[in-house]
C-alpha cells in the first residue's frame, strides 16, 4: 500500500482557511497529527500562513523540532502527567484540565527557566475532556496562581466522543462562559478556541461569536472539507491524498457467503448480507491493519467496497471502467480516518509531493 500526499495543495488550502479566519478575526493551529507530525506537511501549512501547529503526541513534536521546525507547537491532546517535563521543553502551550497537571507543568517550566502558555478546556456537553462549567471560575483561579504558568486562554471540543454538533447556541454559551470567568478573575484571555475544523462553517457564514478568535484545524487545510457537517468550505482542494493497493486474487464468486452460520468477523462486527448473485470480486493488499478501509473511495467507476479483514480488502469489480485485472494498482480518494491511521503504519510506502518553491 502506497499513501501519496500534495504539499502543494495543502499549503493552498492553508491559505485559503488562514485569510478566511483572518478576515472574522480568528487565528488558527493548523493540525499535523493526522499524519505523524509529517515535517513537509506542516511546512506546507507554514507557508500557508499557519503560525502555530498543534500535535497530540510528543514524538511527533521530537520529529519536527528534529526537522528544525521551531514555531509554537500546541499540545492539543491534555499532557500527560508524566510527561511535563517534555511537555514544556517541546510545547510551548497545552490545553488543560487538570489542576495536578498544570502544577507539574509549572513546576517543569520553573525548572527550565521557562513560561509555560495553558488553555483551560471546558466542558461543552461532548463529554470528552474540560472542566465542568460550575468549576470554570475557581479552576481557572487555581490556574492562574501556578507560578511558571500563564493561563492565556479558554477552549472547549465537540463532536468528537458524544456527536455533540457545534451551534450557534453552544457557541454562544462557551462565549457567555468565558466572559464569566474573566469578570470574576478581572481580565480579558487572549484566546479563547471555539473547536476545529467542524466550526469553520461559523467562520464561512460570518455566524462565530466575535468572542470566539481561535480554532484547531487540521481536516479543513489537510482533505479541504469537514466531514462532521459536510459544511461547503471554499478549499480549492479536496484531493491532497491518495491510496494505492494492488489487486492479489481476481474471481467470480457468489455474493452471499454460505457454509455455516454468520458470526463475527475477523474485527469483532457481524456482518450483514444480501444475495447479488455471483460478482466478479477483487482482492487487494491493504486490510484493517494498515488503515480504515471503509473510509477509501475507488476512483475507478463501477467499484464498490465489499469488506475487509486484517490484511485484505474485498471489492465489487464486476462494473468497473475500465476492467480491474490482477496485478492492477487501483486509486483511492479518502476521507480523514483513512489517513489518521495509515500514516502511522510501519508497512506503509508515503511518497511526499513538496511545496512549489
């Protein structure tokens, strides 16, 4: 399996998501964890017009810091207690909502003569991470007497563990909030980050409260679209990048298996099936272990996605145009899960197309 990516196009898309922000007043951290900390995509997104990335994971801040990419980095993912020594030797903010953490990032940048930035997450009813909102003004109180630490902002997530869609009105509450807490605290935040990229629409149709000035994105600059909403962005590129597998057994065979009962399947999911008759079927090297297959889309005409196993994905050839024969490399658009998880496999060729000079 081949994993083709077009910096070029990325750094197109960045420029379009930076200028249409800019425009409403909103900054943004463009997201390279999709694919590792990728030193030539986060480039891409620098020429851009990006100023600050944000990573979830502390190798992928050692890769582009060993590539000399030395803008701010911000840890999207909460730091790991464990590691907050690192965290503010690579980092230069991080989103918090742990009181124990921040303490320790503090203790860590005290240590290394060094200022800390922290935004404090907030609850938004998503349920992934943030402080409650009953808790906001007396953690971020807390926050803000940590030596070595400057609470610069206020965040919040959705759509990402509950479905929870952004709105106007949940984007209107976490602004309500954030003018709570900075009257009981007697001071305006610098950031305040209304989400990623499923907030872009807000940005796109004037309707993001002006209290909201920042966002983290990473699938509107790296696939031009959102797929929470499927909101129409202005991105001049949808097609970044592409997968390549090649086709290894190429038969007739019946479409509805037989031979005993129907059961799991080799990812713990029980399929379903209906009787097509035989179908010419298309057996390809590339299965669940090297990325989400479901989320590849055949650019040859007349191909449908059938299944897939550990080491092999299955598809309906019989249509296709032109015919699909064995030893044939086929095309693949693909959508962000795809790639979130086939760019951090070991047995994954990437050919990186580089930015225009």
């Amino acid at each position: 399996m081949r994993i083709e990516v077009d910096c070029e196009r990325i750094r197109r898309n960045a420029e379009v998501v930076v200028d249409m922000c800019a425009s409403h007043g909103v900054q943004i951290a463009g997201v390279t964890k999709c694919c590792c900390g990728e030193p030539e995509v986060a480039r891409a997104m620098l020429a851009g017009g990006v100023r600050t990335l944000g990573e979830s994971r502390l190798d992928n801040v050692r890769r582009l810091r060993k590539a000399g990419v030395d803008c701010d980095v911000l840890m999207v993912r909460l730091p790991p207690l464990s590691q907050a020594d690192e965290v503010v030797a690579l980092t230069q903010i991080s989103l918090n909502s742990e009181m124990e953490t921040v303490r320790a990032l503090g203790r860590a940048a005290r240590a290394q003569g060094l200022t800390h930035r922290v935004w404090m997450m907030v609850e938004m009813g998503d349920l992934r991470e943030g402080v409650m909102p009953e808790d906001a003004v007396a953690t971020a109180r807390a926050m803000e007497s940590v030596d070595g630490i400057e609470l610069e902002g206020i965040g919040a997530s959705l759509s990402c563990i509950g479905g929870i869609m952004p709105t106007r009105e949940n984007m209107q509450e976490l602004a309500a909030l954030v003018e709570q807490v900075e009257a009981a605290l007697g001071r305006r935040f610098r950031v305040v980050s209304g989400g990623h990229t499923g907030s872009l629409g807000f940005v796109y149709r004037g309707e993001l409260p002006s209290r909201v000035n920042q966002l983290r994105v990473g699938e509107g600059i790296l696939f031009g679209v959102d797929s929470i909403s499927w909101c129409e962005l202005p991105m001049p590129h949808r097609d970044t990048f592409k997968v390549y597998a090649e086709v290894i057994e190429l038969k007739d065979k019946p479409s509805l298996p037989y031979g005993g009962p129907i059961g799991i399947d080799a990812f713990n999911r029980v399929p379903t099936w209906e009787d097509h008759g035989i179908r010419r079927r298309a057996v390809l090297a590339v299965g669940e272990i090297d990325l989400q297959t479901d989320c590849l889309v055949p650019t040859r005409p007349g191909i449908s996605y059938v299944g897939a196993s550990s080491d092999h994905l299955v598809l309906d050839v019989t249509e296709a145009d032109p015919l699909v024969e064995l030893g044939d490399e086929l095309e693949f658009d693909v959508v962000y899960p795809a790639i979130s998880t086939g760019w951090s496999s070991v047995n994954t060729t990437k050919v990186i197309k580089p930015i225009k000079a």
